[in-house]
C-alpha cells in the first residue's frame, strides 16, 4: 500500500506542483490550503508523513505541529520562505523531523519525503521484530530514568514521557552507551542513518526537546550531559 502524504500550503501553485511530483512517485496525496482542515483530517485519516507550510492564513504550521503531536509520531517535514536559524528551532522543538527552506528543489523535497518515510518504517519493522523474537526485556535503569527498549519506553520517576521514535532511539542509544561521550556525528548518522555535516544542528535542538521533556535545567542537566566538545552522555 502506498505511502499518505498530508500536504498543506496556502500558495496554489506550490502545493499543486508538490503533489504532481508526489503522485508521480506513487504516494497518495491529501492536499489543503488551511491548516484547521488539515487537523480535522488527521482526526479521521491514516498519514504517514505530513508537509507543512509556516505560513498559513488560518493555523499556522507551528500550532499544527504541536497539535499533531500531541497525538501522532508520524514524520512531519516544516516548510518555510523565512531562513532564520530560530525557525527551524521552534519547528524541531515543536516535533518537527526535517525542514526546508523556499526555494527549493523538488526533487529535494521528494529525497527528503522518502528519507523521512523509510526511517519510520524501518523503526516500525524493529519494533515488530523486536517484539516477536525477544524473550528478555532490555531495560537501562540510570538515576531514575528507566528505558524499556522492549517496550519503547522511556520514564523519570514512573512518569511516562512522550517522546518521538527518533527521541526515543536518542536516549536509548545513549542509555546503551552509559558514562560515555558520544559525539554529534555519531550519535546523528546512529539515529538518522545518515551522513553527518558540520553545519548540521539537529541533533543539538532534539536534545533540547528531550531535556524540555524530562524537565531538565538547561545549563544544569542531570541526565543527558554536555560534554563540551566531544558531545553528549548519560
């Protein structure tokens, strides 16, 4: 069965360029120009990935992003004309996946589609497998963070956190690295499966979320650390 897509975007011309090379590709595609109808869609509609314009005349992008997660992990890619650094910033923090600028390349755009698509298949295929050939469960207890790699959960003092499938593949694959430093790079092209650039701040800005989550103190965190210039450790 083919992919959804969820496409919102207030300019005619882009959304129905963007689908033409959507369904080329053999996606379906659900289109609105308004993110209200957008929300009610989710409501009642299987998606797998959504793109989401800023800028919309009614529910902007980043109010949409936060409702949907609330609810849906599905992968969500932020589109945008401004270039601001803190954009994309707000977009992550808020459970953006991915982010890209106006202009851009289609054929960009559909790279990005089929990235985002295939990280969270590949993450449901290992749940699945997980689920049907383990007998023990991998759990990490570390100062009150309990990770159930089993079960896909993450709590502080029994306090359930929400978090994203890449959220979670962050904490555990620092939990399963305890005391150690693991750099960006690594801990990037671990989670994401692909390649790391200098420039790339993704990493840094879903740390931040998940620090958000665990009600962390930002310049004194006491489970994800700052390691100045190597990285990241539990």
């Amino acid at each position: 069965m083919s992919a959804k897509i969820l496409l919102v975007d207030d300019e005619k011309e882009i959304i129905d360029l963007i689908e033409i090379y959507l369904k080329n590709e053999g996606y379906e595609v659900a289109k609105f120009e308004r993110g209200q109808e957008a929300l009610d869609y989710v409501e009642n509609n299987h998606v797998d990935l959504a793109i989401l314009d800023v800028m919309l005349p009614d529910v902007d992008g980043f109010t949409m992003c936060r409702k949907i997660r609330e609810k849906y992990f599905f992968p969500i890619i932020m589109l945008t004309a401004k270039v601001e650094d803190t954009d994309k910033v707000n977009g992550i923090m808020l459970g953006a996946d991915d982010y890209i600028t106006k202009p851009f390349k289609m054929l960009e755009l559909i790279a990005r589609v089929r990235a985002n698509i295939r990280r969270a298949q590949n993450y449901n295929v290992a749940i699945k497998q997980q689920d049907s050939t383990s007998n023990t469960e991998e759990k990490y207890l570390i100062n009150g963070l309990e990770i159930n790699a089993s079960k896909h959960t993450v709590k502080l003092y029994d306090e359930v956190l929400e978090l994203t499938p890449i959220e979670f593949n962050i904490v555990l694959y620092l939990a399963r690295h305890e005391g150690m430093a693991v750099s960006s790079e690594e801990l990037f092209e671990a989670v994401w499966k692909e390649k790391y650039f200098d420039s790339n701040n993704t990493v840094f800005v879903h740390i931040a979320r998940i620090r958000e989550k665990m009600h962390e103190n930002s310049r004194k965190p006491i489970y994800i650390k700052t390691v100045w210039g190597v990285g990241y450790k539990l």
